[in-house]
C-alpha cells in the first residue's frame, strides 16, 4: 500500500465513469484515475506519469477530485477554466464522470531489439536518427516511440519523422535533439551511440491528424517539426484536400531545417499550403520575424473558420500558442499538441 493510500483510512473508493466508451474505473482511496487504469490494463493516455507532459489530460465532467501537484504547472488557463484535469494526479472525491478518448494501440504495441542504421545531423542540436529493428512497427502519422538502450529501466520518447507505411515498417526515423547533459543525447552526439543496444515499443501517443474537411494550422518548434511533418506527409499521400499554414518557429536561419521534406508536401499537396518560418532572434531578409505566436492571427486570416490547430514543441510555445488560438476564436476541442518535455522536467 502506497504512503497516500496510508493516509485515506477507509474512506470508500470511488467509481469513475469515463466517457464516451462508459467504461467504469473503481478508484480506491490514495489512487489516481490513471493508477487505476493502468492497474486494469486499460489503454489510457499517458507518458510521464508526474504531470509534466500533459498527455492525460482528462475533462472533468462531474464530481471532484484533489490534485496531488497543481494542474496549472501543465494546463493553461484556459484548459482549467474549460474543466481540465491530469489523471495521474487526480484523487477523487466524489463519483466522478470524466471524458477522454481511450488510446487504440492495442494488439500494434510492438517492443522490439532495433539498431541505429544512420544518422544526420541536420542543425547544430538536432539530429535525424533511423533505426533498424529486429520487427516492424506501424503507427499512425504524429504518434512517437519509446527507445531504450543498454537494458537501462529509463526510456526516452522521440515522434516518428516521416509517413507511416501501410503494413508497418522495419526502418524508423526520428529527429532528436540535443539536450546538454541528457542521458541519452549526449552519447549520440558524442557519437558514443551507435554502439550501443537498443529496444523500442510503440507506437504511443494520440497526435494525429483528425477527420475533417477545414483547413489546418500547424505550429511547430525544435524537433517538434518530426511529428508534424509525419502527419503531414502522410495526409498528402492520401489527397487531403484542405488549406493548410505551417508555422515554424526557430531562433536563427541556422536553427532551420526539413526544407526537402517540406517541399516535397508541398508539392503533393492538393489544396493551398503555405510554409511560413518564423526567426525570434536573429532577423533575415523574406523571413518572418518574432515569436511564432505572433503569426497565429495572420495564418488564421489566410485559412478562414473551422480550422483546426496543431501543435508540437516546447510546453512554454505550445501554451501562448494555445491562449492566442482560443484568444482568435478557436476551440479546445479544436487544439491538438504534443508537448516535447525532456527529463528534467520531471524532476
């Protein structure tokens, strides 16, 4: 029994309604809702478990939880004002009802031993890294794999770089960036990497691209430009016909990268595409300039209503983006993001 279940005596468990599946969670004192699903086996979104990622953030629809550390570290404002919460640390008070679409990775969770087949350094901090596995994985178009290596319990999350293909795959792609001191990413920038042996699962993650026929506005930032330009290569490969912007936010023109993969969508594209980067510290001659946020409203002049947005980076990007995006009109539920943390953000 944990130190928090210690201390509930025997305060009643509690039943969690989760919709839209009606699925129902029986959640003892102590316990998080995510604990609890996990406990059952149940494919709910997840990926730090501390609440620095947000990926299981969860409406509360009815009921009262206690937060075991502030929502607000994760969600914006406007998330908790819509009635977010995070799941693993939600205690809950009452007989809750809450919403989340469950993950439908299932029987295509796939762990296999891989290898580092190439890698390309394509700016100063970030790397392309193709990996060869033992199995093929398939995924859907933003989702992200989990990469082990040496047998260590500790994994690192990185998104898939480039269109899935149909029956799965044997030769993955990722674009890494160099965090100083990182576990991981100081080896394979010391080049201390490839000999190292790795296993990978996946897929996880629920970014992807969703049904519709408005147009799309994406932002990204650092390697967040991997899982945006997965899901928009792979949407071009299926005809989408939708007026899309790309903003991509970097620093300096040498922070700027992904030209190739870029163009080639472009080209494929059926409906209007505008790529628009977006330099915050050192101007260029026919580069937009400031912070990429700052181009939310013009993008969404050029598209027009019922956009929906996009959103892959650092958690400070993805928050003003979020504000300004619902500041201009659009819906949360009409924001989808995948916030790039890494690990010292859950010290």
């Amino acid at each position: 029994m944990s130190f928090l279940k210690s201390l509930f005596g025997k305060t009643p468990a509690q039943t969690v309604t989760v919709q839209p599946s009606g699925l129902e969670l029986t959640v003892e004192p102590g316990e998080t809702i995510l604990e609890q699903a996990l406990i059952k086996n149940i494919p709910y979104p997840h990926e730090c478990t501390v609440g620095t990622c947000g990926s299981c953030r969860t409406k509360l629809l009815s009921g009262k939880v206690d937060a075991i550390t502030p929502f607000g570290y994760t969600l914006s404002k406007e998330e908790l004002e819509a009635g977010y919460i995070l799941a693993c640390q939600s205690l809950p008070k009452s007989e809750l009802t809450i919403e989340i679409d469950l993950q439908e990775e299932g029987d295509g969770l796939v762990a296999t031993p891989a290898r580092i087949a190439s890698t390309t350094k394509l700016t100063h901090d970030i790397m392309k890294v193709e990996w060869e596995t033992d199995l093929p994985m398939g995924y859907r178009a933003g989702q992200y794999v989990n990469i082990r290596w040496n047998a260590e319990q500790i994994h690192r999350s990185y998104s898939f770089a480039k269109a899935p293909e149909k029956s799965g795959q044997t030769l993955l792609a990722t674009f890494i960036r160099h965090v100083p001191g990182g576990a991981f990413t100081d080896l394979l920038f010391s080049g201390e990497a490839k000999s190292l042996d790795y296993e990978l699962d996946g897929p996880h993650g629920q970014f992807w691209l969703r049904p519709g026929k408005g147009p799309i506005l994406c932002i990204a930032g650092g390697s967040g430009l991997a899982p945006i330009i997965s899901l928009l290569s792979d949407a071009a490969s299926k005809r989408a016909r939708r007026d899309t912007v790309l903003l991509f936010g970097a620093r300096a023109k040498r922070d700027l990268y992904g030209e190739a993969e870029i163009s080639a969508i472009k080209n494929a594209w059926t409906a209007g595409f505008d790529f628009w980067p977006v330099l915050s510290e050192t101007p260029e001659d026919n580069l937009r300039a400031g912070l990429v946020t700052e181009h939310i409203g013009p993008a969404l002049e050029r598209l027009g209503p019922d956009t929906q947005a996009y959103l892959c980076g650092p958690p400070p990007m993805i928050d003003a983006a979020m504000e300004e995006l619902v500041r201009q009109g659009i819906p949360l539920d009409a924001i989808f993001y995948d916030k790039f943390t890494d690990a010292s953000m859950a010290q």
